[in-house]
C-alpha cells in the first residue's frame, strides 16, 4: 500500500554525500544511506536543500547578474533546470509516475523579480525530487528499509501560507512511495512525536515557536526585574552601612554616645584617651572610603592629623567632605574626557589644602629627525636602520591611538615617511659610495645624524 504524505518538508530536505566545498557543483544526494529516525532523514534532506539553495544562487549569478526574468522565461528556465517536473496551470492530484509542479501567479511573479527567493525555491524543488532516487530508514525491528517515490505534487501557492515554514515559503507536497505502511510491530522511528506534528503542521508549530520565545523573553524580563529590584536592595544596604559607619564613628572607645545627625552635622565629639580618638578616626575614615570613590581607588589621601582634627570640627569635616566631592567629579571627568588620563593622584595635607597631580601622556612623531636622519642616509644600510627606527615609530603611534595618546594624524605621518624610507633604500641600493667619498666618513656623518 502506498504511503501519502500531505504535508510540507516531510520528505523534504537534504543529505550526506553532498559536495560542500563547492557552491557551484551541484550536491549529489546518497539513497543508500541509513538514517535510524526521521528527524535524522528530515535533516539529511534539510542538508541537501541548503547545498542546493547555494548551487541555484551560483547558476543565476552566471546567467547575466542575476537580472530579473519574465513569467514566461521563468516557466523555460524551469523545464531546462527541472525536466522531471510537470508544469501545471491548476493544482492536480498525486498520480503514480507523476512528479507534478504547480505555482500560482502571484508565486510565479515573485520567483521572476526575486533571484534570491527564486533561488530559495529551486533548492526545496531539487531537493524534493531526491526522493524519487531513495531514502532508507531503519525500523524499529533493526530492518533498513529503502523507499521511493514514485508520484508527486509540489504545490506552491499562497493558498497554502499556513504550511509556510521558517523560509517563508509557502510550499505544500504530497506523494505515494512504493513503501508498505508500518505496523506496530515493526515501524520507522521518531525520538519525539512533536517532530511529526511539526512536520504535518508547520505553521502550527511556528505558532508554538513563538509563543515559546515569548514565554522566554518574558522570562528574561522579570529575570531583569529582579535583577534590577536585588541591585536596589544592595544599594539600599550600603546607604545603611554607610549610616552605621557614620554612627559609629560617633562613639568613643568607652561607647560613649555624642550627639550625632546622619545629614553630616556632627558636633564635636569628645575624647579623651589615645584609643578613643584612634577608633573614631578609623570609623570616620570608613565611612568616608564607603561615600567616596576617590578613596575607594586609593588616588586621595588624607593626613591622619586633619582626619583626627576632623573627628572633632564640624567646619573641618564639612570642608573635607566637600574636597572629596570635588575629588570625585575630578576623576569621574579626566576618566571620560582627558585624552591620553593614565591616572590623578590627590592629597590632603595636615593644613587642608588639597594638591592635585593628573598622569597623562601622548605619543608624537618626530618627523623633523626622521627626515633629517633620512637625508643622511648614504647607503642600504643606513636606509635600513631609518627604516628600523620608523618601524618602532609606527609601533609606538599605533599603540598610542589604541590608548587615546595620539590621533590617528600621528599614524598617517609615520606610514608616510616609511613610503619615503622605503624609496631612498631602492635608491642608494642602485649605486654605491663614489670614489670622493669614503665609506668611514658617510658613516660618521650617518652617526651624528641619528644623535641629533
């Protein structure tokens, strides 16, 4: 009994045996190879339509640049590349020893003004055919069955959108094959049942692919949320820290309690042993580094004797609070705006002045020495070693644009000159030093040049 498959990419796809190196041979498919499951069928015949789709885009490419075709052309072109098809004008039913080929106008129309598309389709056709010359599976019982089809339709029109799969194709194939139906006793092999109702309903599944990505995508979101709701929390946390430090710093070794106020209006606190103002001073300083990313990098630092006055200043710590703040807005601004910024370093000394040192660079060419050192060049030897010398620059001004140490005009001179070094050693290497002009001597005045 025959076995009818109404269904899009059933039956469809591609195989192993397939030239993959070549885009413009076409890809030959293996009857006698074995595939234990559909999927793994389905996928050696998804194979082949992908090789496939890549020898039709090479054939077009050749037939005068891919330039759109007229209908009727369209219909040649495909009795010359596709003779076992039948052409219809009307949507047939599957007969024995018929491969049937029908598309509508408007599919029609859009294979003749879209190579691409048109090459798209040719690989699903060529690959459909495949089954004429055999697939063999092997059943459950262990038997490696080979079946044939021996009748077709492939229809593509847009009535049949809702069988379009991931390629937007809107494809439909049914077939008889001189395959038996299985039994329960013996029968193909499938790893999961979805795969056949994907298979029998495309559309549908697409349907359910969607609707899995937006379960993922909704997923992501809340993931994000909570992502967002745990970083706030930390943030939250470390204000907190941030107040405890503050309070603590408020007490003394003894733990006595100064009157405190978290708005940074802190009155004097009152110390008397060593170990109590060296306490407060550290609880201070933590509170401080905690508030501060200047002293979190460790670029500002503090004398310990205006820290210790600050413990007990409210005008003092205002002030030092105020300078760190400051601080922060230095080297949050030379981080994203000072070319070339390599680091700050900020110091608060025993008095409460703050002293700034920023750490940056550039690289330049010295183009005035190359060239100098260039002009003194007599012999090939000589052109090398500027031509060395030229090569480190290029290094240096490559590596300096990377780091924002120099623009991309530094480069370009360097390149320049190498161009210019190159053609004064083609020169000096065709004539060698006149008999006027001792060797020794060039050389010495070679040497001066390089030091100057």
């Amino acid at each position: 009994m025959a076995l009818h498959i109404a269904a899009a990419g059933v039956y469809a796809n591609t195989a192993a045996g397939t030239n993959k190196t070549n885009p413009s041979q076409k890809p030959v498919w293996n009857p006698n190879k074995v595939y234990r499951y559909l999927e793994d069928m389905n996928q050696g015949f998804q194979e082949y339509k992908q090789q496939a789709v890549s020898y039709y885009s090479s054939v077009i490419a050749g037939q005068e640049g891919d330039k759109t075709r007229t209908v009727d052309e369209l219909k040649q072109e495909i009795q010359r590349l596709f003779p076992e098809y039948t052409l219809t004008d009307r949507e047939p039913e599957v007969t024995q020893g018929k491969f049937y080929l029908y598309i509508d106008n408007s599919q029609l129309k859009k294979m003749a003004e879209d190579p691409k598309y048109r090459a798209k389709v040719y690989g699903l056709m060529d690959s459909e055919l495949q089954g004429k010359k055999g697939f063999t599976l092997q059943y459950s019982d262990g038997r490696n069955v080979t079946q044939h089809l021996t009748g077709s339709v492939f229809s593509l029109a847009e009535s049949n959108r809702k069988y379009a799969g991931p390629d937007g194709i809107p494809y439909r194939g049914s077939c008889t094959s001189d395959g038996g139906f299985s039994s329960s006793a013996s029968h193909v092999q499938v790893r999961s049942m979805s795969f056949l109702y994907g298979s029998i309903d495309p559309a549908g599944s697409t349907v359910k692919n969607r609707k899995a990505n937006a379960v993922e995508s909704e997923a992501k979101r809340l993931a994000k949320k909570r992502a967002e709701k745990q970083a706030e929390k930390k943030k939250q946390e470390r204000k907190e820290r941030v107040k405890e430090l503050y309070t603590a710093m408020c007490s003394n070794a003894n733990g006595t309690r100064i009157k405190n106020a978290i708005n940074k209006d802190m009155e004097g606190v009152q110390t008397t042993a060593n170990t109590s103002v060296s306490e407060s001073v550290r609880e201070y300083f933590r509170y401080l580094r905690e508030k501060y990313t200047s002293l979190q990098k460790g670029i500002v630092s503090i004398s310990k004797s205006f820290l210790r006055e600050c413990v007990n200043d409210q005008e003092k710590r205002s002030k030092l609070e105020e300078m760190l703040g400051v601080a922060d807005n230095m080297v949050e601004n030379a981080e994203e705006n000072l070319k070339g910024y390599q680091g700050m370093k900020i110091k608060i000394d025993q008095d409460g002045n703050m002293e700034t040192e920023t750490y940056s660079g550039s690289v330049t060419f010295n183009a005035e020495k190359r060239a100098r050192q260039l002009a003194a060049a007599k012999t090939p030897a000589q052109a090398k070693a500027v031509l060395a010398l030229l090569a480190s620059d290029l290094s240096d001004c490559e590596a300096g644009f990377a780091q924002g140490m120099c623009d991309e005009n530094e480069v370009q001179k360097v390149k320049a000159m190498i161009q210019e070094a190159e053609q004064k050693l083609s020169q000096v290497s065709a004539k060698s030093p006149t008999t006027e002009t001792k060797e020794e001597e060039l050389l010495d005045s070679f040497s001066l040049n390089l030091l100057m």
